[in-house]
C-alpha cells in the first residue's frame, strides 16, 4: 500500500492506494502548530478506525503547500512506517514540463494535478482545483504546463465577506434558482456561488481563446461538484485528482530507486 499526503492551507487529505486503486481517503484539520507525535497519533488513530495495519504501507509521499506542516509530517510518517517520505518538490522526477517563468516556484498542489491530468485526460488540458484558492492551470498539446490564474476559492471569499461586514449573515454554499436574489441570504448566495460559475466559464472562455485550442476540462477539490455543475462548459469533476497524481509521481519514483 501506498500513503498519499496531499497539504493544504485547511485540511490535510489522506488516501491510500492498493494496486492503484484508491481504497480510502480521509481529512484531518492543517495544524500549524501540532508537534511530529501530534500527527503521528492522528495518523495512527485513523489507520486503527479503518482497521488498517501499519505495515501494509510500503512507501509515502508529500505534497505541501504549507511548509510548515511538511517536516512535522515527514517526521511522523517515518516514525510510523520505518521509511521516509517523498517530498513532492526540488530533486523528484514528474515528468512535467513547466514553461514559467520561475518553475521551482510551481506549488507542489498544482505540480501534482497537471501531472495527473497529463496521464488521464487528453491534452490541451484546463486544470482547476477548488479549495482555500482556486487555481486554473492550461496545459499544451504537448502536455506541458504553461501557466494558469489564481484566484481566492469560494469560502474564502464568503468568509471573508460575512466576517468583515457586519450585516452580512454567513449563508449555506447552494445555488439559488434565480441569479436576482430577493433577500440579503439569496443575494449573498447568488453572487458567491454564480459568481463564481462565471468565473470559471469566463475564465475557460478567455484562455480557450488566447491559447487557440479546444481543451479538456477537469475540476478537483471539494466545491467543485457545488459549482460546475452549474457551467455551461462540460467539466470532468475528478474528486481523486490529487491523490492520483501524487501516486503516480511516487511510482515514478520508485522505479529509479
């Protein structure tokens, strides 16, 4: 079995691959502050909940967008599975080319689900993933990563609008029939969540354009099936993006060892 961690900016997803085949995944909260043992209980908790052994685990890998947490993890996955963790990052093959104008300043979150979609989907490509940011990654025919669009995800922009305004009520991310609110809930939800619709088929729209090319769509993160659902464009929603990209970046791995 192989340990997939992927770090971000609120949670913290975990899945575990048998034969390439994802058999769970599960979240703990991103704790800047939990020590190396902290996590490794978690990590331990959840394997016992799961009725999963320790050493049916061959390997790990980390993806990190917080730096922070990455040690602690690392430490806490060695001591629990006796090897040590790839670190998605300097030094590890992913088969990606990244035409940016500073690569090593690619996240390791965006480096992984390009790499995944490289794999599965047919290239052009548009990656977006929903999360703390949503981020827009165009992949070339040629399969390489040529830059995208970021922009702050749809509860971070909620929270950021209810808790900074003091009239503002906090409101359930769901789509409301019609886009002309009646009342301050039904405005709220109108703008944050079709507003974030046209973003993303604004957005589709503009880099189909400059980039002269009919692309294939894929969407991960947890908001994803909330909003495009809703776009005219067809997106593939592909929950496990992530995860798949880090396994097949481990094996990639693997295989040099």
């Amino acid at each position: 079995m192989i340990l997939c961690v992927d770090v971000g900016n609120t949670n913290i997803t975990m899945g575990i691959f048998k034969d390439k085949k994802l058999v769970l995944k599960t979240k703990i909260s991103t704790d800047k502050g939990k020590t190396a043992d902290e996590y490794a209980i978690e990590i331990f908790t959840m394997f016992r909940v799961y009725s999963i052994e320790l050493s049916d685990v061959d390997g790990c890998i980390i993806g990190s967008v917080v730096p922070q947490v990455t040690s602690q993890l690392k430490e806490a996955l060695k001591n629990l599975f006796g090897c040590t963790p790839l670190i998605v990052g300097a030094g590890i093959k992913t088969g990606l080319n990244i035409k940016i104008d500073s690569p090593e300043t690619l996240g390791a979150d965006l480096v992984v689900g390009c790499v995944a979609a490289a794999e599965l989907y047919p290239c052009p490509c548009i990656v977006i993933c929903m999360g703390t940011a949503t981020t827009i990654c165009y992949m070339d025919k040629n399969k390489a990563m040529c830059g995208g669009a970021i922009m702050p995800g749809v509860s971070l922009s909620l929270n950021a609008l209810t808790t900074t305004s003091a009239l503002l009520p906090s409101v359930s991310l769901d789509a409301t029939k019609s886009v002309i609110g009646k009342n301050t809930n039904d405005c709220i939800k109108s703008g944050v969540v079709w507003g974030a619709v046209c973003m993303l088929d604004g957005m589709i729209e503009k880099i189909e354009e400059e980039s002269k090319s009919d692309c294939t769509i894929v969407a991960s993160g947890d908001l994803s099936p909330v909003i495009v659902s809703h776009c005219k464009r067809k997106i593939i929603v592909k929950d496990d993006l992530i995860m798949q990209g880090l396994r097949i970046i481990y094996e990639k791995n693997k295989k040099l060892n």
